[in-house]
C-alpha cells in the first residue's frame, strides 16, 4: 500500500506546474546564459559577448504572481572593450524597484528608469562583470524586483539586455550644430 501511495504521489507531482520562473528561451547568438530562477526570483548570468540585445523569457508559475518578484543577474563583459552603459528591458512587466548595481572595478552607475526600461550609465568603462541587484548574497546590495500583479501563471515573461544605441535626439544635436557651424563658416 506504501508503494502504491508513493507511486501516486510521483505521478500526480509530475503533473504539476512548475514550481519557480523557468528559462524557456534565449536569442541565438555567442552569448552564455545560466539560469538560477527559484520561486519568486528570477536570477541569471549572461556572458555578454556582442553588443547586440540578448532576449531571455522565462515561462512564470503561480508561486512567481501577483504581487513582486526578486531580479538579480551578473552581466559577465566578454566583448573585448569597456562598457559605457546597459540597458534592462521586460517586456510585460513593470519595475517594481531599482536595487542596487555593483561594479567589478567600482566606480558609480547612474540608473534612469524608463517605464518598463532601466537604462544604467558608468562614470567609467567596465571591463569585467556588472552584478545587478543581489545575485551574490553580498552585504549591503538589495534585488530589483519586478511587479508580477497583473500577470498570471504560465506567463512568458521577456527580459532582453543590451548596450543601447546612442539616442537620436542627441545624434540630431550633434548633426544640426555641425550643419550650423559649417553655414556659419561659409558665409564669413
């Protein structure tokens, strides 16, 4: 009778939804990614090796809705040069909160939050890895989290991280000027 009990208990656990944020799928590309998502955390490392925008989603469970989840990831730099700024989007969630980010050679990141983008500038490039929220455990660092309120289980829940572009408005600044400066040079 145990045995039959234990057999149905492997059964019925086995058709069971998942129990925690699972990773489902990521862009192709050379770009690492490790998966430690648990029940109401989704967690990762992403070896960066292009600039390019890295897609994640991750299919979410009923243990991961309706309030905050925790959002901590090391961005590994395996580029080949400094990186000036990142970029953190979700595509359907909000940040909730904006913990902390921490620098493997210090120095200080200036987070501006864009509704469902974060955007993180470096007063330095940055060689090595960028730690976002806690992923560590570390004295003093809190998680991000995200708001999971208006979602539901089975959800697939995309996070794509990527050196953003440089802004058009600015690139529009710069050209106007040059044009300006060039005219004025002209008509002297």
């Amino acid at each position: 009778m145990k045995q039959l009990l234990a057999t149905a208990a492997l059964v019925l656990a086995a058709h069971l939804p998942a129990s925690a944020a699972v990773l489902v799928g990521a862009t192709p590309g050379p770009n690492t990614v490790t998966d430690y998502s648990a029940d109401g955390l989704v967690s990762f490392d992403l070896d960066l090796a292009n600039g390019g925008p890295v897609r994640l989603d991750f299919a979410l469970s009923a243990a991961d809705v309706g309030a905050t989840i925790d959002f901590d990831a090391i961005v590994r730099n395996f580029i080949g040069s400094g990186l000036s700024r990142l970029f953190i989007s979700l595509g359907i969630a909000d940040f909730d909160a904006i913990g902390t980010v921490t620098r493997t050679f210090g120095g200080s990141t200036l987070v501006e939050l864009n509704g469902s983008t974060a955007y993180l500038q470096f007063d330095s490039p940055e060689f090595l890895d960028v730690f976002i929220g806690d992923p560590l455990g570390s004295a003093g660092a809190t998680d991000w989290r995200i708001d999971t309120g208006a979602l539901n289980a089975g959800d697939v829940l995309s996070i794509t991280i990527g050196i953003p572009e440089p802004d058009s408005r600015a690139l529009l600044l710069a050209a106007l000027l040059a044009l300006g400066w060039t005219a004025r040079r002209r008509h002297r």
